[in-house]
C-alpha cells in the first residue's frame, strides 16, 4: 500500500482529465461524474495536500455516486426531449396513412407500403383495390381497417 501513501492532487487531474477525455470520444455520460469526481478531489488535495490516501478513496466514491446521479437527474430530461419523437418508429409514423391494398387480405397479411413490405392485420377480409387506412400498430404490424 506504499504505492497508495503518494498520492497528489495531480495524480486526481491527471485521472479526471484522462476519464473526461474518454467521455468525449464515446459520450455515453458514464464517465463524466466519474472524471468530474477526480478534479473536485484534485482541487480538494490542493487544499488538504496531506490528506490520508483511505480518505482520498473514500471521498471519491462519494463523490462520483453524487455527481453521477446529479448528472442522470439535471440531464435525463434534456437528452429524451426531441421535436420529432417518432423520428426513429417508423410504424407509428404511419398512423392515419391511407392507401390502396396491393393484395387480398384475410384478417392478416402483408403488402408494400412505400419501399417497405409490411405485415398488415385487419378485422376481417378485405379484397385487393381495397383502400384501407392504418389505424394502429403493434410492433412491426399495422392494423388497418377499411376506408369508409
């Protein structure tokens, strides 16, 4: 535990600055309260430079449980705020889209919408040339009722 009995406030700099690089180049958020952890340690060994290497421990655990739930807690709403929340659910983009069935269907099937074959589920049969309008989805299927 020798190794332990040097630590410096650089040594915390050194660490978070090595931690906040690494964030940017993934920027998944985990190792930010982690790196940010270290440079409150540095500066707080600038201040208490003979501070025992168990407290140094100790105070950085603590430090990155607080700043990480801190950062989860202040950014977890910024980062789920979109202007187009169903950017990436292509089904429910769908909803309300109406279009001519390219093929006989029987209660569930699958027909081309667009570029995209589609698996199609209805309340019962509806006949080719049919014009159907998607009224849900559930997953990957679209349920779609006749077009009144």
């Amino acid at each position: 535990m020798e190794l332990f009995d040097h630590l410096h406030a650089w040594h915390w700099a050194t660490l978070g600055i090595i931690l906040l690089a690494l964030e940017m180049l993934v920027s998944t958020g985990f190792m930010l309260g982690i790196g940010l952890a270290a440079l409150v340690l540095a500066v707080f060994m600038l201040v208490m430079p003979g501070l025992a290497w168990e407290w140094q421990f100790l105070w950085f655990g603590a430090l990155c449980i607080v700043l990480t739930l801190g950062y989860r807690k202040y950014f977890r709403n910024v980062n789920e705020a979109t202007d187009n929340p169903l950017l990436n659910d292509r089904a429910a983009q769908l909803i309300g889209k109406s279009f001519v069935l390219g093929v006989d269907l029987d209660r569930s099937g699958a027909d081309m919408l667009g570029d995209t074959r589609w698996t199609l589920r209805a309340s019962g049969r509806l006949p080719k040339g049919t014009r159907v309008r998607v009224c849900g989805v559930d997953g990957m299927v679209l349920i779609v009722e006749e077009e009144e």
